[in-house]
C-alpha cells in the first residue's frame, strides 16, 4: 500500500499542482476572520502525516526485533547441531528369533572331568539317578591346550562345549563335574561364552581363536556343590567403522545340591545349566539425531525471513524520506504563496 501510494503521487503531480492551485485561489479569493480554515487543513495533513511516520517506525523496530531473534535462531541451532554431532544417543533394538546360532561354552576344568552332558527341552531336567558316576555325553565338545594371551607362557586347557540353539522349545544344555581332590578352601570352575561354536570347529588356527575369545570375552565362575543356572541374553553392537561386536549377558541362579549319596565323600559334584534367557537379540549402536537436512531448510527459512526484512526496512526508511520531503516541500509552497 505505501509503495501504491508512492507510485500514484509520482505518476499524478497534475492532480498535486491543480489542488495547490485550488488552495492558493482560495486563499488568496477568500479572507478568513480568523484564519480557521487555513490553519485547520494543514494540521489534520500533519497529523495524519506523523502517525503514519510513528507508524512506520514502530514497524521498522518490530523487523528489527524479529532479525534479532532470527539471528539468534540461527545461532541456537547451529550450535545445538554442533553438540549434537559431539554427543551420538545411544538406540536399542530388539529382533525377534525362533533359533539361536549355537554359542560355544568353553570350560576350564583342570583337575575335574566330565561326566555326563545332556540336552532337555520345555526346562525339564530328570533326577540323577547314579550323581558323581560317568554316565551319557550327548553334547558336541572339543578339547583344546593353547598358550595364555597374556603371559605366554602358561599353557591352558579348555572344554568347548556347544551351547543351545532352539529357544521356542527352551532347550537347554546340563553338564555335571567331578573333581575329586583340590588343594583349595573353594572349587570352582571357570568358563566363558563365545557367540558361534560353528566359528569354532571351522577355524583353521583354533589356538589363535580361543586367544582372542580369552582377550574379548568376560570369564565366571560356577561352584561345587551346587547346581547353578545361567541364562543368556546376546547383545551385539555396531562400532562407527561398521564392525560388529557380540557379547552375553547372562543371569544366574544358584541353588544347593543335597548330596543323598550313602558313604561321605570328600569329592565335589559340579551341575551347571545352559539356556536362553528370551528370543530377543539386542543390537545396540550409536545415532546422531541431529538431520542436516532439518538444519539446512530451518536455515533458508531464517534466512529468507532476514532479506524480506530488510527489503521491508529499506523500502520503509525510503518511503519516510519520501514523504518527508513532499511534507517539507509543501510547506515552503504554502508559505510562499501566503508571503
């Protein structure tokens, strides 16, 4: 509207001559008493002239104020890119199986030997009808001796046991121990998990694969005298450069066995179960929530809001110099004329 303005007065200046004139021939054909007439009509000119000056410059301050806080918008999520580029969130996702790769449970026993190693479905584990005798080995083991990853030196000798795999029928794998003398307050047995005992038996350098395994993986423990149960839950993590990481978790129950055997033995009896906590495998791996997408059409918004700001300003700024200067202009030819 006030460009229209601008543009009618430039393109009528007959019309602005022919109503100066008018106003010089009633000024000069009619005499006021008290020069009412004369005074009244500039005024209300100057009036309305100044309240749209005050006007524009209210406008002209809230475009600024709103290029103030499009700046700081700019700066706001700039830096909150930034941060959120330092500071990935972490996701957890769960996917759903029917089988499990098989795990391998490898076992250091030393001096105790196994007995038996069975697996049973639907958590259904019979009595033992002969315990501390050797009885039935269904399990898929293998022995291997290799050197200890830290040392070097030591030599270690390891049972690897294939661990379960269906988790809708909650198989399960329960091995029993035997360990007849020790020279300690405390026997147990220490084992760790590895994600796929299929790896295993296909290595060519079994050694170098059990060293890593010993390197990567948390060992525990498991205690005579006891039946202690284990469930697993797998988790595996994508890194940055695309690799993946696998671990378990696991919890573990313990319950005391009574030894109802006939004659005190001074042996120890070692019961240790196997089974998969859920069918869920959890995948965990750094996210940076942060879209540059998001960024870049938040930024050409701010932006385009910034230049049609200015654009406004200074079209306001020249339409007040405008006027001014029309204002200014018209007053000297009034004074004129009345002189």
């Amino acid at each position: 509207q006030l460009s229209e303005d601008v543009e009618r007065v430039s393109e009528n200046p007959t019309d602005e001559r022919e109503g100066e004139m008018e106003v010089h021939e009633d000024a000069s054909s009619v005499i006021l008493p008290d020069g009412e007439l004369g005074t009244t009509t500039p005024s209300l000119r100057f009036s309305k002239t100044c309240l749209k000056n005050v006007f524009s410059v209210i406008l002209l301050f809230m475009y600024l104020l709103l290029m103030a806080v499009a700046v700081f918008l700019v700066y706001q999520t700039i830096s909150d890119f930034r941060e959120k580029l330092k500071h990935p969130v972490m996701s957890v996702t769960y996917k759903e199986v029917s089988l499990y790769d098989a795990p391998g449970i490898a076992f250091y026993p030393g001096r105790a030997r196994l007995l038996s190693c069975k697996h049973h479905y639907y958590d259904h584990i019979p009595p033992l009808i002969n315990p501390g005798q050797p009885g039935h080995i269904e399990c898929t083991t293998q022995r291997i001796n290799y050197t200890d990853p830290f040392t070097n030196q030591t030599m270690k000798y390891a049972l690897v046991v294939q661990g379960p795999r269906d988790v809708k029928k909650k198989e399960l794998v329960f091995l029993q121990f035997h360990l007849n003398e020790t020279d300690q307050d405390f026997s147990a047995i220490d084992y760790l998990l590895f994600s796929s005992f299929q790896e295993f038996v296909n290595s060519p350098e079994k050694e170098k694969f059990m060293k890593d395994c010993e390197s990567s993986y948390s060992s525990w423990k498991f205690s005579g005298g006891f039946r202690t149960w284990v469930k697993m839950s797998l988790v595996k993590t994508k890194e940055e450069d695309g690799s993946e990481t696998v671990e378990f978790k696991q919890e573990t129950s313990v319950v005391n066995y009574i030894d109802q055997r006939t004659k005190p033995r001074s042996d120890q009896l070692f019961f240790v179960v196997f089974e998969w906590k859920d069918p869920f495998i959890q995948t965990v791996q750094d996210i940076i929530t942060a879209n540059p997408w998001n960024m870049i059409a938040l930024l050409c918004g701010i932006f385009l809001a910034l230049f049609k700001a200015a654009d406004f300003a200074k079209l306001s700024v020249k339409w007040m110099i405008k006027i001014r200067k029309r204002h200014l202009k018209r007053s000297r030819q009034v004074m004129n004329h009345i002189s």
